[in-house]
C-alpha cells in the first residue's frame, strides 16, 4: 500500500513534542520498508529521512486566525492548498495527517482536506487529535462548524484510548470511526542508543522481554560462576516470563581457545536448561568488532533497558559492573558470601548463599574433565532446583511490587515504536485496506481471510467448507494463518519473507500478502494458487508435508485415500462418510511425522468436497456428510491407492512404502523446489527427504479389520452405472 503522511510545519524541531511523534512515526515505516510519501511545507527543510522515503516540502503556508473573520482571499487559500495536495496525493492509497483538522490555525488545510476528501473517493483517510476533544457548546456557523463535522472514508485517531467516546461525539460519527494509538518514547531518537545497540534490541526482540538482565565478562573467567546466573533465568522462564541473558563477553576472538571451549560448554548448558540461543546472547556472536568485548556506550546502553542484573561471583574487590547495574536502576541479585558487594549495596539488593561451585565439584571428583564440569553443573541444579525457584520467586515479588520497576517494563514491552506499530497501526492500517473479512477454521487450522474486493470472499466461500461439528473447548485451532488479498498493491518483498508467484509469504507472522490484479477485469482468481499453495509453504515451514488425499476417521483408526486425480480419492471417502465414518477433509492433508505413530500430526484442509456438483454420483447424500477432525489421537493410519472406474467394481489396493515415499515426495516436489532461488526451500526439501526414513511409522497393513470393513462398506454402498 502506498501511504502517505501530512505533517504541517516548516520544520523539524525536537522540542515541538509533535515532530518527535511524527519522527517516531515515519521511522517505524522506514523501518518497515513501506512506501512513504510525507508532506510537509515549502519552507520545512530536507532531514534525516529524506534519502530513505519520497520527501516532498509542497504546501504553501497560511495561517488563520480563529478570532477574526475569514479573510477575503480565504477561499482562494484553500483552493491553493487543495491543488497542492491533489497533485501530491492522487496516487495514493492512505493519507494520515496530523492535527490538520484539529487545530485551529489550520483551518485552511482543514477545508482543503475536506474538499480533497469528496475528489479522491479511493483514498481512505487517518485524522490524528493530538489533544483532548472540544465538544462546541452551541451549534457553529461556517467556516467554524468544519471542527465537528466528520468526513467519509475517514477514521479518526487519538492517543489515547479514554477521549475514544468524547471524539465521536464531537466529529458526530460513529464510536466505530474512532480509533486509538498510543505515542511512543522508547525510539531511537529519544534514547540515542549505539546503532550496534539497536541492531542487539531489534535482532533478540529485547523490548517484548519480561526480564533482562546483562553480565558484561569474560566467559573463561570462571570465578564470576556464570552457570549460576543460568540456573536463576531458568527458573524464571519456568515461571512464565520471557527472559533475556546477554554476556556482552570479550577475548573471543578465534586464537583463543579458552575463550571459546567455555562459549560453547556455557551455551550446552543452556540448551540442557531450556534456554535458547534467542534467551542466551553473547555478543561476540553478533559482530566481529565485538569479539574483543563492547564499548562503555554499548554497555551503558545495555544496562539502561535490562532490569536485572545477577552477580554470583566468589571473590570481587570493587565491582565497576555492580555499579554500572545500580546506576542505572536495576535489581540486583547478589552472592552473600562475598563481603564487597554489601559494600556498595548495603540493604538494598536480594542476598544469597552462592556456593563455589567448581571448588566443590572439584573436591568431590579429583582430576574432571573442563566438559565433565558443567554436566555436573546439570546435576546440581536438578538436586538444588527448589532453591533457584525460591530465587525466581523472589525476584518476580520485587519486579512487581516495586512500581518503578514495574512500571519501566511495562513501558518499555508496551510502548516501544515496534510493539505500538505491529499491535496498533500496522492492523489499523490493514482493517482500512482490506474491509472485506471471512475466517475459516477446524479443530486443527483457523484460516482468517482479509481483501479489499468481496468477489475474493465470494470465490473462497465457493471454495472452502466450515465443520458442522459444534465448537467446543477442545476444538481450538492449533495453527492459525491470515490471508491479505489485494487487487490494487503488489506486496513488497521484505527480508526474512518468501515471494511465490504474486503472493509474499510472512513465515515469522503467519501471514500471506496475495495480489490478483485480474480481478479488475472480472477474471475469477485461481484459489488453489493463491491460497493452498503459500498455506503449503507456510505449514512446510513448520514441519509439515502436504499430500493429495482425502482422509476418513473412526475412533482412532484413520484411512487415507491418495492417488492421481480421478482414482476415486472423493467418491471412496464420500461414501465412507455415509456409512459411520467421519470425514475430515476431501482433497488436502498435512502430515508431520513422528516415530510414534500416536504422536504424528494431521491437518486436514477445510476444501468443499469435489462431488457437489459431479451428476454421476447423484447417490452421495452430501447432507449426510459432515466434516470433522479427528478429536482422538490417532493410533493407526492406513494408505491406500483407490481404483474406481464408472463401469467396472470398486477397488482398493494397498500402497508399499515405495509407493507412499513417491507419493510425499511428489506432492511436496513443486512447493520446495517451485523457485530455483529460494535456498530456504531447497534446505526444507532436503530435510523433508531424511524423514522420509520415518515412513515406517505408518501402518501399511492391508488385512486389517477395520479397513476390510470400510472396503466392504465401500463396495455396497456404490453403484456403478451402465
């Protein structure tokens, strides 16, 4: 979507609180890499953005003056303004302006927006009210009534959720038209971080973390006893809080060894803990210049975000990091067995008896190993593990009950430009740009469809079926996947996104942007590619296989039919599903494999079944069909290749190993390999061919009770015609 941005002022200047929310705001494009346009007047300087989105000073400069009559050239002003915009905004798709329509000095860019408003009807428009609503007391004459009239194809913003109601009331618009978005301070111009230190936040998603805590070290340095530091923010995460350990280290560049052996034994320790690499940062990892450790910048930078800080060290003289991390208001945890730090702390830190742990194991067991250590390390948290929760406890009373603690998480998890963009403007902006929604959903897959055309709604509703099974608890969609359609905007390809066809593949969101321009010209778009292909690619990404089949299920036993189109895949299991058997799903399935068959994955897709409109096979009662997922865990599947001819008996044939391994393969061939340039799929293919080996787990049995019965049932039920 092309988006662009009114800002009406003559330049950039920190202290007017609005340019720093306007800054803020164009960064989170910027760093979006969405297509920007912003206007400003004539008069307002090119700056910082400038190279990075379409910077356009355009607009001439009046003022009005609330207390005096309109001028005589009034309207002229305002078709001035009007022309200037029209030519600056005629080819775009979402227009936000800051207090345009609010204050009461602009007032001709108000009319001029008003008038363009009625010109442009594709536009749709965002107004921003920087400040609380004026609610006129008496009924206002023109130009004056303007401030409380509203607009269509508008939404109106405010910063705060509580004027939500009064601004409705005072543009007389529906509450729904009234929206808000918080300001954020927590951006890179009001901090003035490092940009290595952006680059740490953004990559580990600092800002989303409950907890934070930095140890600036060595790694090799044992004594500052490391592991122990580890054992607390597992118990924390145990807890339920997201947490973040950094080691901004140094010496680790590659001659060291010692450096390194104990990088990698620290970084096995916290993956047998439940930590991952996202949890457990050193920055040595991150960037070459940091290999010899961090500036005092970078460090300081650190510690303003984190809220913890954990020092478990045996001997300390004047520790520099306990300083650091109290200067900049963190928790600290500390060892009571080393008298130094009640020096600096005093009464104001959480006190525990850290044990010299390497002393200790080295006295249990003479001459160990360096790795045999930290697996000792795993054996002492396990036997010690209700101390360390005890700990987290602590911690977690201190972080709540402390409300300036309490407070700065929750700014900075809430507040950030990323969390208010992702959570609030990115979904505004996509609820404007798609009104037309469906969601679509089984026990095992939720589908939400957004499109800016409702023909998308339509096709897909001829497309896809919903289960008659009632909702219940259970029945929660496992996966759920969002669909945005457009007939205007071709996706822009973003890093970390996959481009199929016309169609932009979001696999950290689960989100697919779709482009069909043929739409406009009344052609009716290929669902099966624009939606069953990217939701392959998506479920692929998650370790699952797609295969062409329709699946049928009884208790726990499941009967998979697949073969080439026109086997009688459709027919099999229809009449299967007239006959006690459930029916999941007609076309499509995913598998993820497991060794234990109980705990491999089906997903059924949510496709119409392909007989509704087949006159042939008017003896399939659809209305007694009904689609439902398996509630059980499945204990046995069986594949079978169907034969089915018009003129001939039924038939089913058993399927080898050979023939299913050809059949995965086959089926997931196209979606991996589909693009020669997409290495991420290449990688998920090759993968997919060593489980291949898991196949075994499969029931292939062919002289099976349940399934004779099915052939049985099968071969009654159809009557083959002359």
């Amino acid at each position: 979507m092309r988006i662009a941005i009114i800002f009406i002022s003559d330049k950039w200047d920190a202290s007017y609180s609005l340019s720093s929310v306007v800054t803020s705001q164009i960064n989170s494009f910027v760093n979006y890499n969405c297509e920007l346009r912003v206007i400003t007047k004539k008069e307002c300087p090119n700056w910082k953005f400038s190279d990075k989105i379409d910077y356009r000073p355009c607009l001439s400069s009046f003022e009005f003056n609330p207390r005096k009559k309109p001028e005589k050239n009034f309207n002229k002003k305002v078709k001035i303004l009007e022309e200037e915009l029209f030519e600056n905004l005629k080819d775009i798709d979402i227009v936000i302006e800051h207090d345009g329509i609010f204050l009461d000095q602009f007032m001709h860019y108000n009319l001029a927006i008003r008038k363009l408003v009625k010109r442009l009807k594709n536009i749709k428009w965002l107004h921003w009210m920087h400040s609380g609503p004026n609610i006129p007391k008496k009924k206002q004459k023109f130009p004056f009534n303007i401030y409380y009239t509203g607009m269509d194809n508008s939404y109106f913003v405010s910063v705060t959720k509580n004027h939500v109601k009064n601004f409705s009331k005072m543009y007389n618009i529906p509450i729904s038209k009234v929206k808000f978005i918080h300001n954020s301070r927590v951006s890179r111009d009001f901090l003035k971080f490092d940009e290595i230190s952006w680059k740490i936040i953004e990559k580990y998603n600092l800002f989303e973390a409950d907890i934070i805590s930095i140890f600036p070290t060595s790694i090799s340095r044992t004594g500052k006893q490391l592991e122990i530091i580890l054992f607390i923010m597992a118990a924390l995460k145990e807890k339920g809080k997201k947490i973040r350990i950094i080691f901004p280290n140094s010496f680790a560049i590659h001659k060291n060894t010692e450096e390194n052996v104990h990088i990698l034994l620290t970084k096995w320790l916290a993956d047998k803990l439940g930590l991952s690499e996202d949890e457990v940062i050193f920055t040595s990892d991150i960037d070459k210049e940091l290999r010899n450790g961090c500036s005092p910048k970078i460090i300081n930078d650190l510690f303003i975000i984190s809220n913890l800080f954990i020092h478990p060290s045996v001997a300390e003289t004047c520790s520099l990091t306990l300083l650091e991390a109290a200067i900049t208001k963190n928790l600290c945890v500390l060892n009571k067995n080393t008298p130094s730090f009640s020096e600096i702390a005093g009464n104001n830190a959480l006190y525990y008896n850290f044990p010299s742990l390497r002393e200790k194991i080295a006295k249990k067991y003479k001459k160990l190993p360096l790795k045999k250590f930290y697996t000792k390390f795993l054996d002492y948290y396990k036997e010690n593990k209700a101390f360390y929760r005890k700990i987290a406890k602590d911690i977690t009373n201190n972080l709540e009950n402390n409300k300036a603690l309490s407070l700065f998480s929750r700014v900075k998890r809430n507040f950030n430009e990323k969390h208010i963009f992702e959570t609030q403007l990115k979904p505004l902006l996509e609820e404007i740009s798609y009104p037309y929604y469906k969601s679509y959903s089984n026990s095992s897959l939720k589908i939400n469809v957004y499109a800016d055309d409702k023909k998308f709604i339509e096709e897909i509703n001829k497309y896809l079926r919903l289960e008659t099974q009632k909702k219940e608890k259970q029945n929660i969609a496992l996966l759920e996947f969002t669909f945005y359609f457009s007939t205007k905007t071709m996706p822009q390809n973003k890093e970390k996104m996959l481009l199929f066809e016309n169609s932009l593949i979001d696999f950290e969101k689960n989100k697919v942007y779709g482009y069909c321009p043929n739409l406009l010209k009344e052609e009716l778009p290929d669902i099966g590619k624009i939606l069953q292909m990217p939701l392959g690619f998506l479920l692929q990404h998650k370790g699952y296989y797609s295969l062409h089949g329709s699946l049928i299920h009884k208790d726990s036993f499941a009967v998979i039919f697949t073969g080439e189109g026109g086997c009688g895949k459709s027919t099999f299991s229809s009449a299967m599903a007239m006959n006690k058997y459930n029916l999941s799903c007609d076309d499509l399935i995913f598998i993820k494999l497991d060794e234990k068959i109980e705990n491999s994955k089906l997903i059924p897709f949510m496709k119409k079944i392909k007989l509704e409109k087949c006159k042939e096979k008017q003896w399939i009662n659809l209305n007694k069909i009904k689609l439902s997922s398996p509630k059980k865990k499945i204990k046995k599947i069986t594949l079978i290749f169907p034969k089915y001819s018009l003129s001939k008996k039924a038939k089913l044939n058993k399927i080898t190993r050979k023939d299913c391994t050809t059949r995965l393969i086959s089926d997931n061939f196209a979606l991996n390999l589909g693009q020669s340039d997409n290495k991420k799929g290449r990688e998920d293919y090759l993968n997919f061919l060593s489980e291949i080996s898991k196949i075994k787990s499969f029931e292939l049995e062919y002289n099976d009770k349940n399934l004779i019965e099915a052939v049985s049932l099968v071969k009654k039920t159809i009557k083959p015609v002359a």
